[in-house]
C-alpha cells in the first residue's frame, strides 16, 4: 500500500513537470499571409469610377484602363 501512494505521487509530480513545460514552450504566431502580399497598383476606370487593380483592367484602343469590356465598348462609342 505505501508503494502504491509512492507510485501515485511520482505519476502526479511527472504529469505536473511534464504540463508546466508545455505550456513554457514559446508559441509561435502564424505568418500572415496579408502581410506579405505587395501593394497593387490600382487604376480608376473612367466610366464608372471604379478603383481596381491594375493587372484586372483591360486597355481601350485610347491608352485608357476600364474595369470591364462593356465599360470600354461604351467609352470608345
Ligand atoms: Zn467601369
């Protein structure tokens, strides 16, 4: 019986060192994904006034950037 309360306490202080690392262990954060991305260059189209980024305009015959084909048709009318 007294071996048995031996056994317990020495279960008892591993499982307490064991938790105590644990939780001393440094967490490390999650790398952001936003925070890596570059800045876009955006581009206003001149119909709509929409702001988007410049690799999503499509170029008029005029130099000019649009958001969309209908946007550019209308322009170029
Ligand atoms: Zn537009």
């Amino acid at each position: 019986m007294k071996y048995l309360l031996v056994l317990a306490v020495v279960l008892a202080v591993i499982w307490f060192v064991r938790n105590h690392r644990r939780s001393d262990e440094p967490k490390q954060e999650p790398p952001r994904q936003d925070a890596l991305a570059p800045p876009q260059d955006m581009v206003r189209c001149p119909v709509c006034s929409l702001h988007l980024p410049r690799a999503d305009a499509l170029p008029g015959r005029d130099g000019r950037l649009y958001c969309c084909a209908d946007h550019r048709l209308r322009a170029e009318d």
